[in-house]
C-alpha cells in the first residue's frame, strides 16, 4: 500500500477580513472575526491498494463543505470515484463560513470568496497528497479519553438545558488509524472522537474588541501531535464523531443558578478560555500520541482491502415556528419537508468508518457500533454540509438542546438510519 499526506492553510486571507458572522454584519467588529489566533487548516490523506485509493480530506470548519464539488473534480483529475472520497470535519465554533455552511441563511460576497477559497485550498492539499504516497504500513487503535461531557443537562423543574451531566450518555472512545513509512516515519494519524468544539466559542482577544479565528480544542490536539512528531512531518487529523450532545468538559461558559436551581446567568470565561482549551487539546493529544506508540510495528499491515457504499436516506422532516432556545419557550412544530440524510459506510479490512452529514448524539453512535459486525469503527459526523442535529427519541421528547436544531420529525433519525447503516455492511461486498 502506498500513503500521502498534506495539510494546508484555509484561514481567510487579510483580503477577506474582517469575516461577518453568521448574521453577516461588518459594522459591529465585535460580531466580526478580525484577528487569528489559530490558523485553521484543510487535512487530507491519501490511501492506495491494491487498485483502490481512499481520500481522507478534512475541515476544519463547523461542517465539510464543497462536497459534490470537490468530488466532481477529483474524479475528474484522479479517476477517484466519489464514494472513495470521505469527507470529515472538526466541528469548531471559532471558524468562519464558507456561503454552502449558512444552511439558507444567505450571506455575503465574503462568504462566496471563501467558498471558493476552501475549494481551491482543499484541491491544493489533495494533489500534494497524491504526490507525496509512498509505501507504507497502517494500524487501528483505540483507547479512551476523558475530555468531553454530555451536555445534556435537566434541571429540578424537569427542563433541560444545554449545561454538563457526567452521568449522561457519553462515549469516551479515542480511535485512532495510524500510518507508517517503510523507514519508520509516520505519515498521518486520523483521529476520531465526539466532542463539539466549543471551548472558544464567540472567544475574543485580549481587549474583548474583535472575535478570533482557531480550531478550538480539536485543532489544540492537531497541534499537540503533529509537534510531538514534528521530524517526520506527520499530518494529525481530528474528526468529530457521534458528539453532538458533547461538550469539552472546559466550555466557553457556565451557567449560574438562583436558590431554587432555575438557570438565571451566564459565567463567560474570556481571555483565558483559550488557555483551557489549548489545555484540553494538549491532554488528548498526549492520549493520542500513547495510542500511537502503544501500537506495535508488528501488528501493522502493508496491505488493505478497501470498500465503500454510499446511500441517501430520506426522513420526514419538520417546521419549527418561534425556534426557541429553551422547553419554556412557545413553539409551533408543523410537518416539514423530508429531509435526506447522506450516509457513506467505507471499509479498511476490518475497520468500518461510517459517515453522516448531521450532528449525531453520542447514543444512536454508541447503539449503532453495538450493532455492527466489525468491531473497530470510526463515525465522521458533519461529513458533508449539514442537514442539523440528530438526537434520539428520548432527547427529542426532552427538548434537550439538539431538539431546538433538529429537521428530523419525532427523533426518528436512528430508526431510518442504523438499519441502513446495517444493510450497507452487506452491500460493499457487491458493490466493489
């Protein structure tokens, strides 16, 4: 087998900034982003056997984006069908839009620019790695870290908010594939966990003036693990799983309550959120890199047998009259358009890596790995542009947060969407 590896700068140039927010306002520069804290990048890798090659190309961005487009052009370059092309993303809050991410909101000339931008970017980081593949060896492992919470949060009157419960469901799982040169280097570990990357959100610089570009806890791991092995040039690519119910357990805030337990505040932690999410990042990425040295040169492989199925399921959908932010808040829910929720299922010999474009909770990805016959797996949430969250029945009937941002009617995304997942397993056997 052969692998390349590459990542590259998508951070708006100073042509583009100040970047408007999602309400795509320039005049207030503070609801602007106008400074950077962190550069944000695009990530790809690049896998070839036998007569296959997998791409691994991921944002970070709240959502991969550009999707049919870049895969359009990769077939178009490479002769890569686009069911072996995978998009993924790191979900962080402190990244701008590209015009494809607003979900109908509109947006601005800016916005466009970058769509096209992160396209031209994303196109530069899969030819260098193609050009860079050179043999290689890969492994899989997995191993738990400690820095995510439900967030899932009820209080004593029986709402629920968007706040920590350490008791609620919550899938620690760190998967990790790493990918080795015949001389030892290593080329390009693929990261999956699912946590939101909001411990920055809405962060600003020192002054509180303007709002600042990062990758958040996501990109702080990047950084840890591509430093730690900063002589053999590795690319660390984080992908979110199944979190979209799961916060750093170090959040951009904290809600404060009255004497009979009613949210009735908000603690921002400023400044210095950044250092608490650099910390958070800093403690997966020693997990990672753990994982890594854990994994034996003998229990590598220097030859996979790759598959990949793609499938659009169609869900009811709803309408959402006075969207609200809380249980307290009047709505009106009213059947919606269908939505189409697009799955893909690509297989490395025994590890599944199944995709979604929505932010699935961390149950239905727990019950659906319960479910599949191959053990090892990894979920790329936000795979392709969103179509929203996609909680559970039980988070649904709750109104927990991810009711508030849901399309799916009645939280019957896991009943369409697990046995598909299953069918799926089956049909890469005839599908390559």
């Amino acid at each position: 087998m052969r692998v390349g590896a590459s990542k590259v700068i998508i951070t708006p140039p100073e042509s583009m900034m100040p970047f408007p927010s999602m309400d795509g306002r320039t005049d207030d520069l503070t609801k602007c982003y106008g400074k950077v804290y962190r550069d944000i990048h695009v990530r790809t890798i690049a896998v070839e056997s036998g007569n296959k090659i997998a791409l691994f190309i991921t944002f970070e961005l709240a959502s991969a984006c550009c999707t049919k487009r870049l895969r359009d052009e990769i077939q178009k370059e490479f002769g890569i069908e686009p069911k072996y092309v995978s998009f993924s993303a790191t979900h962080t809050h402190e990244s701008v839009f590209p015009t494809s991410l607003l979900m109908g909101r509109g947006g601005t000339e800016i916005n466009d620019r970058y769509e096209d931008f992160v396209f031209e970017k994303a196109m530069e980081s899969v030819r260098q790695a193609m050009e860079s593949r050179e043999e290689a060896k890969y492994g899989f492992t997995k191993g738990n870290s400690y820095i995510n919470a439900c967030r899932d949060q009820e209080l004593l009157d029986g709402s629920w908010i968007q706040g920590r419960d350490f008791e609620g469901p919550s899938d620690k799982t760190l998967a990790v594939l790493k990918f080795v040169a015949l001389d030892g280097r290593i080329i390009a570990i693929l990261m999956n966990y699912g946590m939101h990357g909001t411990a920055c959100y809405l962060k600003k610089d020192e002054n509180g003036s303007t709002m600042m570009i990062a990758g958040d806890v996501p990109g702080f791991v990047s950084d840890f693990v591509e430093d730690y092995y900063s002589e053999d040039g590795t690319v660390a690519s984080w992908t979110i799983a199944a979190g979209g119910n799961q916060n750093p357990i170090f959040f951009c805030g904290y809600m404060l309550y009255d004497r009979i337990g009613n949210a009735c505040g908000f603690y921002n932690t400023g400044f210095d959120g950044w250092k608490l999410a650099e910390h958070l990042g800093q403690t997966q990425g020693i997990d990672v890199v753990r994982l890594v040295e854990g994994l034996d040169d003998s229990e590598l492989k220097d030859r996979v047998y790759i598959t990949a199925v793609d499938r659009t399921v169609t869900v009811p959908g709803i309408e959402r009259i006075g969207r609200g932010l809380t249980a307290k808040d009047e709505i009106e829910i009213k059947d919606g358009p269908d939505v189409n929720i697009k799955l893909k299922l690509m297989t490395l010999d025994d590890i599944a890596i199944l995709s979604i474009n929505g932010e699935l909770v961390a149950e239905i990805g727990i019950r659906i790995k319960e479910k599949l016959p191959l053990k090892n797996a990894m979920i790329f949430s936000l795979s392709e542009e969103s179509v929203g969250y996609l909680p559970d029945k039980r988070g649904y009937n709750n109104k927990t947060f991810a009711f508030y941002g849901t399309r799916v009617k009645d939280g019957m995304t896991e009943e369409y969407v697990t046995p598909a997942f299953m069918e799926m397993m089956d049909e890469r056997f005839y599908e390559n």
